[in-house]
C-alpha cells in the first residue's frame, strides 16, 4: 500500500505504534464487525477499512478509508476516504466554486 508521507519520525517508532494500534482493533474486530466496521488491508505504514450497514439487509459499504500512521509519534494520522473498489482518493475539494467556505 502507498503512503503519500513523508516518514520523518524514527520508523521503528512508528512501526511499534502502528503494530499496537493494529493489535488493539484486531483484539476487538468481533465488535467492530457488528458495528460494520471491517479490516481489509494492513501494510506499514497504512490500513484501509471498509465501513458497512450492518443494519441493513443486505448490508452496504458506505465508504471505505486509508489511515496513514506514517510520523503517528508526533502527527495525527492521515485518514483519506477512497473508493472501496478501486482504492482510488475520491474528492478533497469541493467541484463547485459556490460551495467554498469563506
């Protein structure tokens, strides 16, 4: 998985912090997954989840993220809603003049 970070934390730093975080969810997942919430890729420094309506018959994905814990010692990690079939980024700004923020 590629990450758009630049690592300038000590990577073993990151990696130990990012292996814990993972361990947490994983100790969890059977919660998460009722919760439609699903792990479907993990590769340092970044996971991508899947969001789904677990309500719902049949369930849906909703969205699906990447969460990048590159430099997560010191910065929040990055968290990017992507299309969960084709893993592309969707839309960072807005399409439309009109919708800016001032």
């Amino acid at each position: 998985m590629e990450t758009n970070s630049s690592q300038y934390v000590e990577p073993s730093v990151s990696q130990t912090l990012f292996d814990d975080e993972v361990r947490a969810f994983k100790n969890l997942q059977d919660d998460w997954r009722v919760k439609g919430v699903f792990l479907v890729k993990e590769e340092f420094p970044v996971v991508e989840f899947i969001f789904t309506t677990p309500t719902l018959t049949p369930a849906a994905i909703v969205f699906s993220v990447v969460i990048d814990f590159a430099n997560y010692n010191i910065e929040a990690p990055s968290v990017k809603f992507i299309n969960p079939f084709t893993r592309s980024t969707l839309c960072t700004t807005p399409q439309n003049s009109d919708s800016e923020i001032s």
